[in-house]
C-alpha cells in the first residue's frame, strides 16, 4: 500500500480543488448571477500511482472483500518497463497485487468524491446551483487486472468504457440511466448546445441535449483505437530496439460501437493482433485479427467482451460490416476482408 508522504491539504486533488473554488469565487465577486461561466476542473485521481490519503484507509477496511475481482485475469506473461524500455517477462504473482491495487483505486474515488462535494458546496453558496450544469466523466478506463493487465491501452471495456454522469435543477430528467452510447467529443459539443452556440466546422461530436430532454441519442456509433505507441521511452531513456518501432505488449487497433436493439456491440480491428494478456483473443500475435464482442452478455471472463462474431457461422457479420464503416480506412481495409 502507497501512503501520502505530503499533508493531505497539498494533495494534488486538494491543490486543484483549492484552485477551482478560488476561480469559482473569483468569477462570483466579479459578476455575481449576471454572467454565465464555465469551469473545467481536471483532477489527477483516480490514476497510478495509487496514492491514498491516511484518512481514506477506513474506507479500504470497510470495501476489503466487497469490490467485484478482476476478469479474464489468467496469465503467463507480464508487460514491465525498466531503463532498457518494455519487457515481457513471465508472469510473477509476487509483482503485483490486484486486490490491494483494486481497492487503493476504490479509494481514490471515494477522496474525489470529497474533493468534487466541496466544488459543490461552493456552487451552492454562490446561490446558481439552479442554474448549473454539472458532468463528471474521465479521458479513459484501467484494467486493474481485467484481462491479466493494468493500464489502459487496449479495446476491452475496462480500458475503453468511462462513466458520464450529467445532473441540473433545470434539466427535466432526473436519476435515469441512458444505455445509448456518446462519446467524450459530444461533451463539448453538449456545452455549446446548452449555450445556444453553433458547433465550429472542425469539431465532429454530437450534441446529446435532446436525450437529456427525454429524446433520442443522435450519434449512430461511437469510435475509439489507438495508432502504433511509437519511442514512448525517448525522454529519459536510451534508445532500444522497442523504442523505434512496435513495442511488445501494445497494440495498434480501431473499434466501433453501437446499439442493436437490445445488445451493445463492438467491432475490434487490430492489423497486427489483439494481444493485451487474458485469454479472450487467443488469435497469434502479428496476425491481422477482427472481432465483434457483446458488451450486453457474456457471465464470469466473458463478461463485458463475448466474441458472437461467426458464432454460429454469418452470425454478427451484417452488424460487423456496418460497423467496420465507421473504422479509420487503414484499418477498415485490413479487417474488413476479414469479415
């Protein structure tokens, strides 16, 4: 367990919480309710290392046992870097605790919490919670073990999945749960909508206002990949025959969602094979590989990535054709034969 060395008001979750409110109240004695606002507060937590606050370590006693375990967690091989870049090396169970890792996570979330509830607080008595918007969302998952991996880099759920919490006085719905994919891009464009601004020709998201009034999600899919992670090490390491081209462990892949009727699925492209550990995409890596998982079903490994691609035979290929139009064209011409 990782423990604060600093004194928890200078945490950098409190350092950004301290800065936010001294803008919010600024922006108050300054224009009071005459003028509209928007405020951006980009905290550090939750993200590794997982450093948790001496008075958060009630909290890790009271969720030890209770936090749901890691899935498809089975393992050979371990990604780790060292000052000679990355390295598979053979899995060591002794490296890494996922349990412990789980639950500094856990905590970290129940400290913003805190931080975020001040924010709040402050709105409050400036007297415009009324007429405030307030989204919570993040940049990108962790796998915390999912698949016999940390980090983020890779299509799974764990990594790609964040959460989007939208909440208001002024908005008409209220602790309704909307299943219908947006991505990160229609936040801005959110924003604006409210606003009453047009969208700039450059930006390519969605306005998802009108589901928050009770109508339709308008985007038809939702994109997310990631381009070869090429000299990752460059700054502060040597250069390493991994440091110039493909490094072992990360992948290059493309993917589209969407929903069909009831089931939310997934279209994963890696041209060089889908390899993140676990034992989900088993195909050898370097590969080309294409998959359509099931978020919606799927129990115990399977859960949240159930390949139905030709399962049986032309099963999933018209969704999966749909959705390989919206990959990137490098992609979509290297899995769509595939398909």
């Amino acid at each position: 367990q990782v423990s604060n060395p600093l004194d928890e008001a200078w945490s950098p979750d409190a350092w950004v919480r301290r800065k936010a409110v001294k803008l919010l109240q600024q922006q108050h004695q300054q224009h009071g309710r005459s003028k509209p606002w928007f405020l951006q507060v980009n905290f550090v937590s939750p993200h590794p290392p997982f450093i948790v606050k001496p008075s958060s370590e009630q909290i890790m006693q009271e969720l030890n046992g209770k936090l749901p375990p890691a899935i498809d967690d089975e393992r050979t091989t371990m990604l780790v870097f060292d000052d000679q870049g990355p390295k598979v090396l053979p899995y060591n169970k002794t490296y890494v605790n996922t349990t412990a890792s789980r639950l500094q996570y856990a905590a970290l979330l129940y400290q913003l919490d805190g931080e975020i509830k001040e924010i709040l607080e402050v709105v409050s008595e400036m007297g415009v919670m009324d007429n405030t918007i307030v989204v919570v969302t993040g940049d990108h998952g962790e796998h915390l073990g999912d698949h016999g991996h940390f980090g983020k880099i890779s299509p799974f759920e764990a990594a790609a999945h964040v959460p989007l919490i939208v909440a208001g006085e002024g908005l008409p719905l209220k602790g309704v749960e909307e299943h219908r994919p947006v991505s990160l891009i229609d936040v801005p464009a959110t924003f604006l909508d409210l606003a009453g601004a047009p969208l700039a020709p450059s930006m390519q998201g969605y306005s998802f206002l009108p589901a928050l009034n009770g109508g339709a999600v308008t985007r038809p899919a939702v994109m997310f990949g990631m381009e070869y992670w090429e000299t990752p090490y460059v700054a502060g390491f040597p250069k390493t025959p991994y440091a110039t081209g493909y490094s072992p462990g990360m992948v290059q892949f493309d993917a589209a969602a969407a929903l069909f009727g009831g089931s939310f699925l997934k279209l994963i492209c890696c041209p060089r094979g889908c390899r993140k550990g676990g034992t989900l995409l088993p195909t050898p890596y370097g590969s080309p590989q294409v998959a359509l998982m099931n978020v919606t079903a799927g129990t115990g490994k399977h859960r949240f990535e159930h390949d139905i691609l030709n399962q049986p035979p032309g099963h999933g290929v018209a969704e999966a054709l749909y959705l390989a139009t919206f990959l990137a064209d490098e992609f979509r011409q290297v899995c769509e034969p595939l398909l």
